[in-house]
C-alpha cells in the first residue's frame, strides 16, 4: 500500500515510517505540507492511506502564541485535511490523533473506554475540536487518543531519564494522579492491527491496559535505573515553569484500550514493568 504520513517526522512518525517502510511504500510530510487544500491534495492523491499526526507539542509554557499554534496544528490541519480529500477522486483511509485529554479525570480503579463522554477543560475542548475536524474527513475515519508514548528517542521518558539517573527522580505531587501510557512498539502494532483491518473505523484508545499511578511509574523507572526515588515535584514549581501548560503533568487520567481488548489484540509491553525493562534494560 501507499501510506502518507503528515506531521510524520516526530517521535510517533519516525517509529511508523521505520516499521511501514519494510513492507509498504511510505512518504513522510512534516507541517509545512500544509500550504492550502490543493498543494495537500496533490501530495495524498493516489494513496492507500493518509495518517494525521500534526500537531505542536503542548508540554511547554502556554502563552497565547503557544495556544494559538496548539489550535492551529491540530484542528485546522484537519480542516485543510478534509477539504483536500474532496478535491481528490478516491479519498484514501485516514487515521487522525487525538489524545486521552478528552476524558474527564478519573483515578487508576475508574478507567474511561471509548464509550465515555467528555470532560471539562480547554484540553478536552481541544480535542473535541480536533475530532470534530477529523470527522469530516469521512465517514469511516479513524481517530486514535494517545495516552503517554514511552520511548528512549524522545517524548517524556527521554525528558524524566537524565533527571532520575542523576537520582533527582520523585513523586509529582501526591503521585496518586493515574498515569495512561504506551509503549512505542506497541503503539506501532496498533497501527499495523487497524490498518489491516478493513472494518477498523471510528475512536480507539491508544493505551496500555494497565494504567498505574504516576508514583509507581516512577519507582518502576528509578528502580530500572538503580536510582533512589525521594524527591517530590510540587504544583507550584511546576506552575512557575509551565504556567497554565503544567495540567499536563497534573491532571490524572485513567484510560483503557478497550476496543482493542475486544478485538483481542495482544500488547507486547501490557505493564509497567515489561516496558521498562524493554526500554531501560
């Protein structure tokens, strides 16, 4: 098949590029890809399938530039994304990204599936936004919601490593707040799984089945590293390096994969501490 990557040449694109590439023939685009509705038709005309993961990063400090390109990356590329599949003959499959953000916060023993409703807060209002655009796309769009992807090449384990080799790792708060994550290799076979499934449409968790507070991924990655885990990171430091954007970090969201458990797809890294020893060794 032909895959067309938009916003590909992160963390997420690169591991799919890579994998993709054995056995299909894969282009990769970054966001500057997004010049009109034209320019992107021509770039996905003829494809098999398009995967939409642009969008700028939010673990920073929110200023209003900041949120204007949080908005812009993500919800008016897949605005632009669905007036290019009209201008086009055949509209190839598309999978679009979203985030686990949608739910409202719950603890690690009420974990949400595809099948709740939204939450409150401009990150659910982001998303709902992005799904929105997404939708019309297509009727038989798929929009996956990432929980936290765990690799050694970048994304937030890369920024936690060094912290915790030094041993300045520690709770974030109480450390109760429920931590959702991924493996990036299971990520990747998520995709392979529903790209291959011709009957794959709609909202799929991209998560581990086993969500764990965020104290406990921690002690699982100080213990990984040989490292104490003692020092705690407190709301108001974070506040004072993130501002409005620390949410990320505090916000406690506890979400399952649940049409993939379903499907009866197999996790390779399904708990925190199979990913680690993977990840860490």
């Amino acid at each position: 098949m032909k895959i067309v990557i938009l916003g590909g040449t992160g963390l997420i694109g690169s591991a799919l590029q890579k994998s993709f590439s054995k056995t299909h023939q894969v282009e990769v685009f970054n966001r500057t890809v997004f010049k009109s509705a034209e320019y992107l038709s021509s770039i996905i005309d003829g494809s098999d399938f398009v995967i939409q993961l642009a969008g700028s990063t939010i673990s920073k400090r929110w200023s209003k530039k900041i949120i204007a390109e949080m908005w812009q990356s993500r919800v008016n590329t897949n605005q632009m994304l669905s007036d290019a599949t009209k201008l086009i003959t055949k509209t190839p499959k598309v999978i679009c990204s979203s985030g686990i953000s949608f739910y409202a916060e719950s603890d690690c023993n009420d974990p949400k599936t595809e099948d709740d409703i939204q939450g409150e807060g401009y990150l659910t209002d982001l998303n709902i936004a992005v799904e929105s655009a997404a939708k019309s796309i297509s009727d038989d769009v798929t929009i996956l919601r990432f929980g936290v992807v765990l690799s050694r090449k970048g994304g937030a384990l890369a920024k936690l490593y060094w912290p915790y080799y030094f041993g300045i790792g520690g709770p974030i708060m109480s450390g109760n707040q429920c931590f959702s994550w991924i493996h990036i290799d299971d990520l990747v076979k998520a995709f392979h799984y529903l790209i291959n499934d011709p009957q794959s449409k709609g909202i799929y968790n991209i998560t581990s089945p086993e969500p764990v507070p965020q104290k406990v991924f921690g002690r699982v990655l100080a213990k990984s590293l040989k490292r104490p885990f003692f020092i705690p990171v407190w709301e108001w430091q974070l506040k004072i390096l993130l501002g409005k954007g620390s949410q990320v970090l505090t916000l406690s969201a506890s979400v399952i994969p649940m049409r993939l458990i379903q499907a009866g797809f197999v996790f390779d890294y399904p708990d925190i501490d199979t990913a680690m020893r993977d990840l860490i060794g």
